[in-house]
C-alpha cells in the first residue's frame, strides 16, 4: 500500500493564483462580451530582449548539427552563464563570488521551494505577513510548518507588516531558525535600506539563523542607495542565500531561467551542533534531482549581458516602471491609499469603504472587469489590501485606470 505525505492533506485545495483564475473563467463564460484586463498574477507581457531570441536561435542551430550539439550539460549551470553573473551582477557591486557559488535553476520560484530540502523539519520559520504564499505552502509540504491555527501555521513566525510599521517587518524579539525576505517586496512593492538589511544580517550572526533572501526584482529598483543583493551587507556570506530571476527582468517567465547563490562560507548545524557547508549539500541536492538547464535557455540568458542585452532589458523594465507610476498616480488621485510601485513592479492598494479582499476584488471584477489579487491570500495582515502589478501592456493599464477611476469616482 503506497502512503502519501499527509502534510500535502494540510494545504488548502486552491493555489491563491489557481483560485483567482478560477473566478475569472466562470466570469467570462457568463460574460463572454466582457473584455477583462489582469492586473493579478504577475506574468509579463512585453517579448524577450533581441539579444536573447538571437542567442537561442543559434543555439538552436548549434543543437542540430553533429558537431557542436550538447546532451546533458553540469547540473549547475555552463560556465558562460555563471562568469557573466559574476562579471555584470556582482562584481560591480564589491561582491566577490567563485563560480561554485552560482547555480543556475529554472527559476527562484522552483529554488525557494526546494532549498528546504537540505534543512530539518525541526527548524523554526520566520516570514513577513504578507507573504509570497510559495515560501508557507513550501514549508507545510515538507513538514516543517507544524498544524493550522486560527493564528497560522503553528511552527511559523509571521512578521505583520502594515501601516503602522511602513510594511516593514520589525527585528524579532525571538529566535527563528530560517528566515525569508524578499526585496523588493512581493506583494507590498517596498524595499529595505541598507542598514535594516545591516540590522537583519546582524540578527542572523547573532542567532546562526539561515537567511533566505529573494532578490527576483532587483532590477527594478531606482534608488540608488537601496541594496540590490544582501551581500552587500558584511558579512552575509555567513548567513544567506541569494535567490534570482530573469523572469521578471527579461521576460523569461515562459523560458524559465534563474539562479541561486549559495556562499562557500555558509554553514548549517548538525543536530548535535556540528557545523556543515551549505554549499556542498545543495550541490549534492541539484546534482541528484536537477537535470540542469537547457543550453539554450542559458545561451539566452547570457546575452542578457551583452551591451545591446542589457539596454533591451532596461527598455522593459522601464516600460513596467512607466505603468506603475502611471498607476499609482490614479489611485492618488481618487483618494485611495496606495503603495509600493517606486522600487518594485507591485502596487499594494488599500481597499476602500472598508471592503475585505475579496469583496473588493469581486467589485473590481464584476463592475470594472479588471482583475487583482486579493491581499489576505498573502497572509492575515493583507486583509483589507489588494496587489496590482504593472506587467500588463501600457494601453491595457491606461483602460483599467480609467474604469477604475470612473468605478471609485
């Protein structure tokens, strides 16, 4: 008799993404003249840059002739692609990595998810809340978020982030084991400055606690004084593990192409205290259930660096940065609290006359026929908010603003 992982039975039955698509499906069979516009899940939709299609295609053809295909490539990326990270992400930041440091995945989502393999179930988890659900819903299947309560998981630390701290998530006043941040933020669109994120690596070395930092935005970040990687703070190497996307960035979200840093001088403990390399036992994860990337998905990714890469690259991102600005002006303008959108793609807006989540989002949906997420599917402390994102076509975000500003108004 096969047994299954009962900690799958502890997940609800709808995925917050699957539940809003299947909302909007039953709204247009019974509104079939209806032209809805997503402003929810956060999927791109400007093309890769030229730079990569180039690249792929020749790849392609290098994959069709006898002398110059590749069958299975190292698990942990080609050396074309981790140099060029090194080189153009890091490097010019007074970050210093070997290439044993860099993995290439199929995207931070699929990393952040399965770095937990190589941790105990015993270990504590420390999330903001809000939260991207994929870090929760990661820890209940493997076992390690302990039972739902009326407060949460019950081996969970949620750190509420709201008005009253500026969705910032305050130092904990306890230990945690584990702890996952991501920024800029998804789905509150804000950042951290470099001495919060300084007074976070300070907690972890002071708690041998294991940081798990999501950087998939980065590139959209506009200040200059905001960090873009938590090894710019000292002494990083020894707690964190950096996850990356070039989903966002460059339109890889149907490609799928990412990469994890994770420093040779970061250890964990045995349970008898014992310190282990981190690095060694991710490597042995990826080299065992990870077949590697493709070549030309990699090649792809490369000539994201590439002069011409990198200037197509920040024509996109500047495009969704136009969106959100344009965005954000007209919630400003009809009077609802809006935030986020300077540094991030994500614009987390406070609903009005006191509706929850979801009654706002029907609102939206069914009389402006624009789709958001609801904000309480990212925690308790998202209730009364919802998240926009600025991925969508620049006339698509120009026509919902206009109804929603009719619809407010």
């Amino acid at each position: 008799m096969a047994i299954i992982n009962e900690n799958y039975l502890k997940l609800s039955n709808n995925y917050l993404f699957s539940e809003i698509a299947k909302r909007v499906k039953a709204f247009k069979e019974n509104y079939p003249d209806r032209n809805v516009i997503s402003l929810g899940i956060g999927d791109v939709t400007q093309p890769l840059p030229k730079a990569s299609v180039d690249a792929m295609a020749k790849a392609v053809e290098e994959m069709g002739k006898i002398t110059t295909f590749r069958g299975y490539g190292p698990e942990h990326g080609y050396d074309f692609l981790i140099n060029a990270i090194i080189k153009n992400d890091y490097l010019p930041r007074g970050v210093e990595l070997s290439p044993s440091e860099v993995f290439i995945s199929d995207g931070a989502k699929s990393d952040c998810g399965n770095i937990g393999d190589i941790l105990s179930i015993n270990n504590s988890v420390g999330v903001t809340d809000p939260v991207y659900p994929v870090y929760v819903d990661s820890n209940v299947m493997s076992g390690r978020a302990g039972n739902l309560t009326n407060a949460g998981w019950s081996n969970v630390v949620y750190m509420p982030c709201n008005t009253a701290n500026n969705f910032k998530p305050r130092i904990p006043q306890r230990h945690i084991d584990i702890i996952y941040l991501c920024y800029p933020n998804n789905p509150m669109g804000v950042v951290l400055s470099k001495k919060e994120l300084e007074d976070w690596v300070e907690y972890a070395l002071e708690n041998d606690s294991l940081i798990l930092f999501d950087a998939a935005y980065e590139a959209y970040i506009q200040e200059s004084d905001i960090p873009h990687s938590i090894y710019e703070i000292e002494g990083a190497k020894k707690c964190a593990i950096e996850f990356r996307s070039f989903s966002k960035t460059a339109g890889f979200t149907g490609v799928r192409c990412g990469y994890t840093i994770v420093p040779e001088e970061l250890t964990a403990f045995t349970p008898d205290g014992k310190p282990v390399g981190m690095n060694r036992l991710w490597n042995r994860r990826q080299c065992t259930k990870f077949n590697g990337t493709s070549y030309i998905t990699q090649r792809g990714a490369e000539a994201i660096y590439t002069e011409q890469g990198q200037k197509q690259v920040k024509n996109t991102i500047s495009y969704y940065m136009s969106n959100a600005r344009h965005m954000k002006s007209a919630f400003e303008e009809v009077g609802i609290d809006v935030y986020g959108g300077e540094n991030a793609p994500y614009l987390w807006l406070k609903t009005p006359d006191c509706l929850s989540s979801w009654e706002f989002f029907d609102r939206m949906l069914y009389e402006a026929n624009v789709v958001v997420t609801p904000g309480v599917g990212f925690g308790p402390s998202g209730e009364g908010f919802v998240r926009l994102t600025a991925f969508g076509r620049k006339e698509d975000c120009s026509e919902a603003m206009n109804r929603i500003k009719r619809l407010l108004n």
